[in-house]
C-alpha cells in the first residue's frame, strides 16, 4: 500500500489530506493561507502541512498533489496566473519541493494543477470517472468550473484554459460577468447567478416564501418546497447548464458528464432533467443517447488533487 498528499491551496485556507489508493483520507491537517504576505510564507505553510500529515504515515508517501485556482502549466508545475491568490509565474512545484524536502528532509515529488482539473483527475482515479476513456467534469459552486479528460488524460489546453465554460458567454448581451465579458455561463450557472435570477424574479413583482436575505441553497430549499419563482429561477439555470453541456457534447461526445460543486450536487436532480431536455434540443442523440449525467463521489479537493500522484505514475 503506498500513500500520497493532497493539498487544497485556496484564498483562504491550506487543507490537506493523506490518502490512500483508495482515495480515502487518512488523516487531515490545514491552516490558513494569508495569500497576501506573499509566496514564500505560503509555501513554507504547505511545507507545515505537509510535514504534520507525513508525521501520520505508516507507508510510503509517493508525493505531493496540490489543486490551485488560476491557470496552471501542470507539466512544469507553475502557477501562470492565480487572480485570487495575486500570484503570476510561480514555480510552485519546485518551490513546494524545496520547502518540504528543507522541513521535513524528505525529497518528495510535487505535482501541481488548477483545482477544477485537480478535480477532474480525482474523479477519474477515485470516483465517477473511474474506468471511463473520457469524461468532462463541472463543478457549480460559486462559480463554474470544469475539467476534461479524454483518452485518459488531462486535456489543458495551449494556455492552460480548456474546459473553462464558465466563461463561455451564451448572451453578449446579458449580465456583467467579474472577468469583463458579459452573458458568461456562470452569471446564470452558478451560487450567485441563481440568486440574481431569484432576484430578478422577485423584482418584477413575484410572490416568494424566502426572506429577504436569502442563498443560493435557500432558492434549492424553496424549489423543493414548491415555491413556483424558486422553480423557475432554477429551470433557468437548469436550461443555462444544458446549453453549455451541449457544447461538451458536441465537442468531446463524452462517456459522462460528473456534476460536483455545491450546487451541482444540492440541486442535481432538479438540474439534470430540465439540462438533459436542453441537450436533446441541441446536440446530435448519436452524441447523447448514451450519455451518463452522474454526481462527483469525491467530496474533498485535497483527496482530489492527491490524485494528482497517481495520474503522474509511469
Ligand atoms: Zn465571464
């Protein structure tokens, strides 16, 4: 049995995990990552997370997996641009590996990725994606992101931005997005944009059973509930989502799609139908009809990127 380290790098916080083949996390430690004192405090707390779960092992540690937000050249382990965390052209692998090996004296071999990658190669070690050729990942949280893999890889893309749909936009026309185009799926697929299409509801005189400060899960509850506004901001986002699979399935035909993210796996059942109708209308049925639309089984980040690991095995 050989084990590995997954590290969850975030805006606000280091969690990692030591997992095993099984993808099972055997032990977890973090702390917080005070992105603004700059790169060599977080790195030096990666190491410090590192050093307290390879502490806890009692096989072999093959290496270090680490998901980070931002645009990722996983082959040379670099963060290119992570806005949240204000990093460019980091060289976090290596610097990951030095810090670790000066703190722990173990020379262990770092991988590093974009988390929704990260995630995309979690479930295809450990979860959904397990014994599958090709599948896309989205994951619907506070915004949407997405990870593809076809014929057992990882597919980057030349800058490092495949699979981002999130920021595909469907309607120029439509809401301001954060990254200054307009229309981007993820204004209507997303935690925010289902409360902004709750709202807009709302404003146009609607009447609703939620406060009036109310989340994205508070629309989900609502929809269950039966609250008809709550029903169709979520049919909104259902249709957003399927016009955006459509473009995974015309483009990649893959074997699955894996839903994860908050949202994604709160309101799965109340997505996925109304988004499988929307495929149908836009996609071939040879690109669909067996088309699997399952929910991601691993629920921590760090497992998923100690999976990283495994993907990087010869
Ligand atoms: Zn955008």
């Amino acid at each position: 049995m050989t084990l590995a380290i997954g590290i969850d790098l975030g805006a606000t916080k280091v969690a990692g995990a030591l997992v095993n083949e099984q993808g099972h996390a055997l032990a977890e430690a973090r702390a917080l990552t005070h992105a603004q004192a700059g790169v060599e405090p977080v790195v030096a707390r990666i190491a410090e997370v590192v050093a307290q779960l390879l502490a806890q092992a009692s096989e072999p540690v093959m290496g270090v997996g680490i998901g980070t937000p931002g645009l990722v050249d996983g082959a040379a382990g670099i963060v290119r641009n992570a806005v949240n965390l204000g990093w460019t052209e980091v060289a976090l692998a290596h610097e990951a590996a030095g810090a670790i090996a000066t703190q722990t004296g173990n020379a262990l071999p770092v991988w590093v990725e974009n988390d929704a990658n990260s995630q995309a190669v979690g479930e295809f070690i450990f979860g959904a994606g397990r014994g599958l050729e090709s599948f896309a990942l989205v994951a619907i949280g506070t915004g949407l992101g997405g990870g593809i893999i076809a014929n057992r890889q990882l597919i980057a893309g030349a800058t490092y931005t495949a699979a981002e749909l999130g920021h595909l936009s469907l309607d120029p026309d439509g809401r301001p997005c954060a990254c200054g185009l307009r229309g981007c799926v993820e204004t209507v697929v997303s935690g925010p944009g289902l409360v902004k299409s709750m709202r807009e509801r709302l404003a146009q005189g609607g009447q609703t059973t939620l406060p009036a400060e109310f989340h994205a899960e508070d629309v989900v509850a609502a929809a269950r509930a039966g609250d008809a506004l709550a029903l169709a901001a979520l049919a909104e986002t259902a249709r957003w989502l399927g016009i955006a699979l459509a473009a995974y399935v015309a483009l990649l035909n893959p074997a699955a799609i894996v839903v994860g993210g908050g949202l994604g796996l709160s309101a799965f059942d109340l997505l996925i139908p109304a988004a499988r109708v929307e495929i149908a209308r836009r996609a071939l049925p040879q690109s669909h009809e067996t088309l699997q639309i399952v929910p991601a089984q691993v629920m921590s980040s760090a497992v998923g990127a100690a999976a990283l690991v495994w993907q990087n095995q010869p």
